[in-house]
C-alpha cells in the first residue's frame, strides 16, 4: 500500500484535486485545520458518494471516516499523543 500526494494549490481553506483517481485505490485520505472541525464536511460525504471510496478526515482532534451515508470517529481524540516527539 502506497500514498499518493496531491500537489497543493495554495486556495484558501480548500483544495481541489483534478487528476485521475489512482486505480486500486482503496480510500481518500486528507487533513482539516481544527479551526474547521473534525468531522467530514458535506462536501467529503457527497465525494465519498460519487467516488464510492471512504474518505479519512486527520485533524490534531482526531481521525474520522465517511461513506458518504454514514461516519464514524475511527480514532481517539488523543490519537497524535503516541506519536509526540521526546527528548534523547
């Protein structure tokens, strides 16, 4: 299993993806500044309907998963603590 990256866009508060959907791609996964909320937005629910693939929002609150008919908060809300960086 692999990770491809968008290339940002540099928009305001949201960025649009243009390419083709990588084939065997298995879900859609990206990130929401806090200030927006942890949760899918509408606009992740209704991608994740027209796609047919889930889409994983990750925020600093916590890891959440969309269908596009249901969502589901699919890690801890002090997820990024087990991955805090510590001192030598």
């Amino acid at each position: 299993m692999s990770l491809d990256w968008w290339p940002a866009t540099g928009a305001f508060n949201k960025e649009t993806f243009t390419g083709t959907i990588p084939s065997g791609a298995v879900a859609v996964v990206h990130t929401h500044p806090n200030s927006k909320g942890e949760k899918p937005s509408t606009g992740d629910q209704d991608q994740a309907r027209k796609l047919g693939l889930p889409f994983y929002v990750v925020t600093g609150q916590s890891i959440w998963r969309t269908d596009g008919t249901s969502e589901s908060q699919v890690a801890p809300d002090d997820w990024w603590k087990a991955y805090k960086k510590t001192k030598c």
